[in-house]
C-alpha cells in the first residue's frame, strides 16, 4: 500500500467517525470533517474557534457548469480559467442533505471542487462533502504550508495527514463567487 493509498484509508476512518482531519486541498491546508455530521461540524467551530454566523466552505465532486446552467446565469468565464474557485450558492439546490450548522443564515453554502488527488481520493470514498477551512484558529493568518500550521490545530485535531511531495496546494486562497439568479458577483477575486 502506497503512502498515499495509507493517509487515504486513515483519513476515511476518521471522517467516517465524525473525526476533525487536517489534509492539504488545491489551495492551502485544511481542517475539516464530514459536512453531513452536525457534531463534527460544531467540533470544527470550537477547534478554531469561529463565531458560528461565519459559515465554512465544503468540499465537493459538485458539476458547477451543470448548476450554472440550470439558474441561467450568463457568462461562465469564471468556470473555464483552471483556478480553485469556490462558489456561494443555495444550499437547498444541492444534492446533499448538508449539516444545518454548517450552512449560512441566508441559507447558502461555499462549494468548491478541489483539483487535487487527495481530496477526491477522500470524497469518491466518503460519497459526500468535506468541510474545508484553513487550518489556523480564527483570525490567525491562514496556513499557506504545513510548516505554517498553529501546533494548537495539530494537537486538536483527530488527525493529520502525513505531509508528502505532491500534496501540497497551490498556497493560495480560492476565489470566492456567489452565484444567484440576479447574476454572479465576485466576492474575492
């Protein structure tokens, strides 16, 4: 079993627990859990603690073009760059049934699908979202590599995914864009 077939397997176990993970995505490293478990969920707020009205962003195998289309929405320049965006939509639009705590007070949710072998390692298996928030406590500066990670985090956590060449993101936030029948509206470029 490779290292990679290992941290997958591990990371699996832990999610599928209701477990808090910390594990690289395409962007910068994460901490999350299994976006339909609502105690796992409220674990993550207190972990880093973060005012429960900031909703967290899930990782997904989600067709963004496919819900584009289905809303109307016009120009999708934004779907065709390459860069990891996540995009602010209905939560009740979705095929999942999502956490209750974890989607915002107007009842929207980030989504984004991660580009990276890991992480769709981790949702194929998981045949659902992840939560992704940086991993750094709230307000801290996010955690561009794992070296930059609060040792606060690391000891918290269920688990921590072994740091491997390949894994690490591009070190750079997402884009965030809210999609919504109005139009689309980018909300960091």
């Amino acid at each position: 079993m490779s290292g990679l077939e290992r941290e997958t397997e591990v990371s699996l176990r832990v999610l599928a627990e209701g477990g808090l993970l910390v594990y690289p995505t395409d962007t910068v490293w994460g901490v999350g859990c299994d976006a339909c478990n609502a105690e796992a969920v409220e674990r993550l707020y207190a972990l880093k603690g973060r005012d429960r009205s900031k909703s967290m962003l899930v990782l997904a195998l989600w067709d963004a073009a496919e819900y584009w289309r289905k809303q109307s929405l016009g120009d999708r320049a934004l779907l065709s760059d390459g860069r990891p965006t996540t995009y602010i939509v209905e939560a009740s639009l979705l095929p999942w049934r999502l956490a209750p705590n974890l989607m915002a007070a107007d009842g929207t949710i980030g989504v984004r699908c991660p580009q990276h072998d890991f992480c769709r390692r981790l949702l194929v298996a998981l045949e659902r979202p992840i939560v992704s928030t940086s991993a750094n406590l709230s307000g801290q500066p996010t955690p561009l590599h794992y070296g930059d990670i609060d040792a606060n985090i690391l000891a918290r956590a269920d688990y921590c995914v072994e740091p491997m060449a390949g894994m690490e993101g591009c070190g750079q936030s997402s884009r965030i864009v809210r999609l919504a029948p109005g139009g689309v509206t980018v909300i960091r470029p």
